[in-house]
C-alpha cells in the first residue's frame, strides 16, 4: 500500500508536464490547391504559434499564394517571394490575471505536494497496522508458550501420580484426572499453535524481503518475554495536541485541497469580467510584384479590440456558488479532522497510562500467584494437599499469567496509537530488532517455581526434597 502510494507523486508529475503542454509551441503547416476552374492557384504556408504566460497569444509565419484569385479573396495573394507574418492577441479582461491553462497548471503543482502527506498517511497507517500485527503475533507466541508449559506439568506428573495411586497415596480417579488435564491442555496447546501460525501469517504483510515477499516470521524469532513496558514522561497536552496538528499529513492534504478550490474561485471570479482582446497583425510581403497593381509590396499592418459577455453570466456564478461549497465543505472538514486527532491523541494517551496501570497490576497478581502456587506445590509434595486443589491453583495462575500477556499487548497497541495520533513517523520511533536486549523483560514464567517437585513419601524419591 505503501507503494501504491509512492506512485501518486509520478501521477502528479505527469499531470503537471501534461498541463505545461498548453504552452508548447504549435507548427502548423498547409498546402491548397485550386487546379480547375477559372481561378487556378495554390497556396502553401507554415506557422509557429504558441501561448503566452498572460493569456495571448503569439504566431509567426510565411505563406505564399501564387495563380489567379478571386477577387474577393484577394488577400490569399503575395508577391513571388512570399509573406512573412506576425500576430499577436492579448486578453485586457477576462483571461489575463488568471485562465483555465494556468489553473490547470497551479493545481497540478499542488497535485505534486500532495503525493507526501498522501504517502504519508499511508506509512502511519501501515506502520500502526504493522505494530498490532507483530504484538498480537508476539501475544499468540507467549500464550503458547504458557500452554505448553501446563502441558508439559501434566506430563511431569503422569509417572509420580501413578506411583501415588499404586502406594494408596492417591485415589484411582486421580489418574484418570491427570489424563484428563493432559487431553483438555493439549488442546489448548494446538488451539494456542493454530492462533500463533494465523498470527504470523497476518505479520507477513508486513515483514517482507528485498524483493518484497512476504516472509512468514518463524517461532525461533519469538521474543522470549516482552520488554518491560516504561512510564511516558508527564507533557502538556495541549503542546502535544498542537505538535500532533503539525505533523500529520490529513490537515496538510485538506490545505491543499483548499488552495486547489481557491484556484477555481479566483478562475470563476475572472471569467465574470467580459472578453476584451487586444490584437495586432503584421505582415509583409517579398520579391517581385504579383500583379501590375503592386498593391502587395507596402508592410500591413492591422489592431484592435474584440469584445464579447454573455449577459446572465450562469456559467461563472453557478462555478462561484460550487467552488465557495467546496471551500466551507473543506474548512468544516478541517475542523473537525482538528478535533479528531485531539480525540484521537486524549484516548491513546490515557488509554497508554491505563495500560501501564494493568500492567502492574498484573504483574503484582501474578507474582502473588505465583506465590500461592508455590506454598501449594510445596503443600502438595509433602501430601498435604491433592491434585484437584493445585491444579485450581495452577489454572488460577495461568489467568493470571494471560491477563498480564494481555496487559503487555495492549500497552504497546497504545504506544503505537500514541505515535501514530501524533504523526510520528515511524522510522523515527522504532529500533532495530538486533538493538532489543532481554535485559529488563517482564518475567512471566519462572521455569524454576512452576516444576513441581515429587512427593517426600514418594517411592521415587527417598532423598531430599528439591
């Protein structure tokens, strides 16, 4: 999408030589023949014609006629070496302030600089699409993560529960239990896997190679645990707001959208006034006489005005009216885009401290979780407790263990909605993936305190206890 962008500035390019066309300069050339009939003769003639930055109009050129004309088309005649001419018409009124040529070229300029804002607003959307992409794919990763681990518990315990139920320790049911948890988390594991492989699918629109394919992340690219998520410097908000109406690019496009309306109005306003045209023509003709009269030899010369409105003048108010909508159209849009991205730019920046706020709640349940659990684990390996009782507790902690993975995501989804309601760009507010250190991750699972250790009574275990 980005791409597709990129190609609004050629399109824009082109439609800009394209509107410097209406000043290239014309060759224009004829050749007529008469060769029947009682007057027979032929003419041949080439012009240079172009227009002129003020609304005229420039020519310069040479015919020649030769044979027997009419006498009313007298004018068709030059001397045996031919006429050279020059003519000249320029617009007094309407048409030279400002005419369609011009305008057509002003608002193929603004074309031009509206391929950056427009690129850029498909780059923050992209890049915002892009960060909830690779977070929700980071997401599916820790949740797989944390079913796998339930999973591989229930395994540990298969040997150490039947031993319990074979030395009367544990009722027969507890067995069957075991491997009834072992099936119901082994389908979580393969609905965990089918979310992440879903997931890094999605993040391959994103992730692509030098040729742009799209490369589906594999799991070893997995973080190991998110990062540790900061707290936001305390700023302004109404500085943030006005850094925010400065740096994204829809109020940018809406003013260029303005200037190219402000053009049609002033275009209209001058198509109001009535035609008024300067002209002068020059000519002059070379060689030998044509006729005995020699009437062709004397340069000639011919100025004046032409004048010409159209009475209602429809045409130009009805564009008034339009073109005036368009702008109050336009300015309304503005101001409501303003009040948009001041929405936009309050919820991401409390819906980020709210996040941070989850966090570390989560955290602090989690950690207490995980304390409980281990009392339990320790209750449960000196048969103080059963395996009903630690499995609530290590479901209650796994909930707790999700809730903060959820608590992560969402607090990064905010941080790019943040950038993203400011316009920042985000090459400016990313880091290379080779610069992420797990030097200060969340810890969400510490493998040493989730492993529980076998019974003391336990036949398998006549030692101490680990």
């Amino acid at each position: 999408m980005i791409q597709q962008a990129r190609y609004e500035n050629m399109i824009a390019s082109g439609e800009r030589q394209s509107a410097l066309g209406a000043w290239d300069p014309t060759l224009q050339s004829w050749s007529l023949s008469q060769p029947l009939g009682f007057y027979q003769n032929y003419r041949n003639g080439v012009q240079l014609a172009r227009r002129t930055w003020w609304g005229g109009y420039l020519a310069s050129g040479y015919r020649i006629g030769r044979g027997e004309f009419q006498p009313w088309y007298k004018e068709r005649e030059t001397n045996e070496a031919g006429e050279l001419s020059l003519s000249w018409v320029q617009p007094l009124l309407q048409g030279r302030a400002i005419d369609p040529q011009r305008v057509a070229l002003f608002q193929a300029d603004l074309a031009v600089r509206m391929a950056a804002p427009i690129v850029q607003a498909q780059i923050l959307e992209a890049a915002l699409d892009a960060a909830k992409a690779y977070w929700e794919w980071v997401q599916a990763g820790q949740v797989a993560k944390a079913q796998e681990e339930l999973l591989r518990l229930a395994d540990m315990r298969v040997d150490q529960v039947q031993t319990l139920v074979d030395e009367g320790e544990e009722k027969a049911s507890a067995a069957i239990f075991n491997e009834q948890l072992r099936a119901e988390r082994r389908l979580k594991v393969l609905d965990a896997r089918r979310k992440l492989q879903q997931a890094a699918i999605q993040l391959s629109l994103f992730l692509r190679d030098d040729q742009g394919i799209p490369i589906v992340p594999a799991d070893a690219w997995l973080p190991w645990a998110f990062p540790a998520p900061s707290a936001l410097p305390a700023e302004d908000v109404m500085e943030e707001v006005a850094r925010a109406l400065t740096q994204r690019p829809e109020l940018a496009l809406l003013d260029l959208q303005a200037q190219e309306q402000r053009l049609d109005l002033q275009l209209a306003n001058n198509q109001l006034l009535p035609e008024l045209d300067f002209l002068v023509d020059g000519s002059q003709d070379m060689g030998p006489a044509a006729t005995s009269s020699r009437d062709k030899g004397e340069f000639e010369m011919e100025a004046g005005v032409l004048a010409s409105v159209p009475l209602p003048r429809n045409k130009a108010r009805g564009k008034i009216t339009s073109t005036r909508g368009k702008l109050q159209q336009i300015a309304i849009k503005r101001q409501f885009q303003m009040q948009k991205i001041e929405v936009e730019l309050r919820k991401a920046r409390v819906a980020l401290e709210l996040a941070k706020q989850r966090v570390d709640a989560a955290i602090e349940a989690f950690d207490l979780a995980m304390r409980y659990l281990a009392l339990e684990q320790r209750s449960y390996a000196e048969g103080e407790s059963n395996l009903i009782d630690l499995n609530i507790l290590e479901s209650k902690a796994f909930e707790n263990r999700l809730l903060l993975i959820d608590a992560l995501q969402d607090w990064y989804i905010a941080l790019a909605m943040l950038q993203n309601a400011m316009g920042i760009d985000p090459l400016d507010a990313s880091m290379p993936v080779t610069m992420v250190t797990p030097e200060t991750p969340v810890q969400q699972a510490p493998p040493e305190s989730i492993d529980t250790p076998p019974r003391v009574n336990s036949p398998a275990n006549n030692g101490p206890n680990p």
